[in-house]
C-alpha cells in the first residue's frame, strides 16, 4: 500500500512566490536557465541551476558548483525568500492549461515503497543524471524540486481536493509560459489523517514525469537509513517531495521525432520501403495530426503524408507491442533509417508535442533534419498497463505538460 505523510514544507512567502518558483532543473539548459534569472536574485535556479552564477564556460558539474547550490539554498532561508511551515501539512497544487485545470496532492512519498516496487516506473533512468540529482539532494539534505506521480482515481482524495479547492489559494498566479498555478495548504487534522489513511488502501503508485529525481531522491533517503546506526525508520530523510494526482486529471501529449538523413535513400526510395509496413496517402501541405493509435504523421520535403499500420505489424495484446513509439521504432527508424539506440544516436532528436507540428516542419524546412514523425499520444491507462507489467517504455514515449513548477514547496530532509 502506498504510504505517504505530510509534511513541514519549505516555501516562499506568498509575496516572493512569482520570484522564486522556475522551471524544472532538466527542461532548460544552463544559458537558458542564466537569461530567465537574470536581475532576480530570487529566483530558485540559483538553487536548482547554480552554474548560472559562474562565468558560462564553468562544469555544472564541478565541486564548487554543488557548493554554490547549498550557499545559495542557506542564503534563501536566511533571508526569508524560503520559510518553514511550524507544523505538517499536506498540500493541494493545481495547474490550468488550455482552460483545463489539473489538482495534484503534495505529499512525503516513501523511500521503502520506491525501493519496495510500490512506486512504479515506466522508464529506464541513467546512472549519470541519477548521481547529478543525488549529489544535489545530498549537498542541501532537501528535495528540493518535487517529483510527478499519478494514482487511480480515488473518490474520497477527489472529494478532499473539491473541499480543499473551494478556499482561497495560498498562491495563484500565471507563470510567463501562460500556465496557472495555484496552491492550498491543508491544516485540518482530521483532513490530514483521512489522506494519509486513504493513501495507505491505495495499491501503488506511479512514476509520470521524474524519473531520475525519483530514483535520486530515493537512492539519497535510502543510503542515509545505511549510514544512520540508530535508524528508527520514521526519519524524515526516509520520505521525498511529490505531486501525486488522480490518473483522469493527467493527458499525456505527443513526443514526437526528426531524424537528419534518410540513410541514403531517395524520399522516393523512403516512401516506398514505407508502402510495406503502412498504408501511406499524402495529405498536401497543411500540417496532419495522427487521428488514432497506429496513425503516423510524416513530413517530408514540404509534403504531410498520413501514415497508417497494416495490420500484423503490431500487437494490440502486448502492453509494448501495442505502442505506436515502438511500432515506429522497429519499422520506420530501426528497419528503414538504421537507427537503433534512440538513448545515444546523433541522427535523431525529439520534439514534445507542447510546440506544435510546425515546430517539426520548420526544423525540416531549414534543411536541419531531412524527415520528421509526429506520433499519436500514449494514454495514461497504456503507462499504467506497461508499470503494472513491469515492462519499460522505449526511450522519449511521454511528454507531459505544463510541468510541475519548482519552488512553490520544498521537503527538507532533516
């Protein structure tokens, strides 16, 4: 059962909030990261991107990077942009895109139930990128960003979120992508209990977006409960920073691919290796967008061409064959274009389908890339099948979006 606790979250006062809270650490690189906190000493890539108050050429990964985060984190708290709730609280935290608003619940998820396989995973993460966020959980003893979960739809946490959400906010404000964020504190007791015990009747739950924060913090509160001889098991390093929302709130939107050549062959010769496996028919030059699973969009030479799987080339009973990531994978890049580990092949990248297909055909048409594919997204009952099973999506399946906004809440880990 998923065991979850509240918490005394460290957040910014309500009227620091719009300057500290940032994008996620891994959405933006450093010169990025550098431009967006420009003349705001507040804001929390100070903390979570500190290579920013280097000169640009600087290892974000060097030692005193690491320490520029803690001197930055103690400065924070210090000056009170960052201030400790005095007792345990869950948390509401709720985002509206495109007039949609999804409510996620802010909690202490267990150490034992990540290690245990109770909180589950759809991707495999790198050792690399774990290590960065370890040393960073390890250097400031807090998660300092959360991780994003999803749960089966629960009616009581439902009915908790409606009455929690019917208050004014702690925080609401419009972030400079155009997303609201709003944010409750829950203090009632009775409360409090009722989500921790309606938790624990909960089965598992499930990695959406985070991986490698998830298995850092883990790994973190983990290696603690080994080097503590007095280790109890209550400890607050034995919890990590979660969102976790009701599945039904969360749609998954479309990762799409470019790819920089066409392995020698002619677009001639490409569509007709293609005419194997799909039954193609060009749609002109307007954008197509993939209308069902096992529809494909393709851009080629200023052409959309709608793509659609002949039957026997997938398999709708196998929670990976059924996927139109590894239908695409197997038979478009791997049998026609040659590319076989999408993890490390410079010939292709990805493209979240939060940019649009124009985003796909402008990055042909200036000669960058010679093709692109625009994928029909997985659902969210798909992710679910494939972690229940214990299968592992193939790489850049899901994109979710708007992101989790740092810095509205922070778990410290002592």
């Amino acid at each position: 059962m998923a065991k979850v606790k509240p918490f005394k979250g460290l957040r910014p006062p309500r009227e620091y909030v719009t300057e500290v809270a940032s994008r996620p650490y891994d959405v933006l690189n450093s010169a990025e990261a550098r431009d967006e906190a420009e003349g705001n000493p507040k804001s929390l890539y100070h903390i979570i991107k500190p290579e920013i108050d280097f000169a640009p050429e600087t290892d974000e990964h060097a030692p005193e990077v690491y320490d520029k985060a803690v001197e930055n984190f103690e400065a924070f708290q210090r000056r009170g942009w960052l201030v400790q709730d005095e007792r345990e609280h869950y948390y509401i935290y709720a985002q509206t895109m495109n007039g949609r608003t999804q409510y996620g619940i802010v909690v202490a998820a267990s150490v034992d139930d990540y290690m245990q396989g109770r909180i589950k995973k759809h991707e495999l993460t790198r050792r690399d990128k774990e290590e960065d966020r370890m040393k960073h959980v390890r250097v400031n003893n807090a998660n300092v960003e959360p991780v994003f979960f999803a749960f089966p739809d629960n009616e009581v946490l439902e009915d908790i979120i409606r009455k929690a959400t019917d208050c004014e906010p702690e925080y609401d404000f419009v972030s400079a992508d155009g997303f609201g964020h709003h944010f409750w504190v829950i203090s009632d007791d009775e409360t409090i209990e009722l989500i921790t015990s309606e938790f624990d009747r909960i089965p598992s739950l499930y990695i959406a977006d985070g991986h490698h924060r998830t298995a850092a913090a883990a790994l973190v509160g983990n290696e603690k409960a080994r080097q503590n001889p007095c280790h109890r098991g209550d400890e607050e390093y034995n919890y990590f920073l979660a969102v976790a929302f009701p599945a039904s709130h969360l749609s998954i939107i479309d990762y799409n691919r470019v790819v920089k050549d066409l392995n020698g062959l002619s677009p001639a010769e490409f569509l007709e290796k293609l005419d194997h496996d799909f039954e193609v028919i060009d749609k002109g030059t307007e954008p197509y967008r993939p209308e069902s699973l096992h529809n494909f969009s393709l851009y080629l030479e200023g052409r959309w061409y709608s793509l659609t799987a002949r039957k026997g080339t997938y398999d709708d009973s196998d929670p990976i064959g059924v996927l139109d990531v590894t239908i695409s994978s197997d038979l478009i890049l791997r049998d026609i274009l040659g590319i076989t580990d999408l993890r490390s092949d410079k010939r292709i990248d990805f493209v979240g389908g939060i940019r649009g297909l124009n985003e796909l055909s402008r990055r042909v048409d200036s000669g960058e890339m010679a093709v692109a594919l625009a994928l029909y997204p997985v659902s969210m009952q798909q992710l679910i099948n494939i972690a229940d099973t214990g299968n592992i999506m193939p790489p850049k399946t899901t994109w979710f979006e708007p992101k989790l906004r740092s810095g509205l809440i922070i778990h410290k880990l002592s």
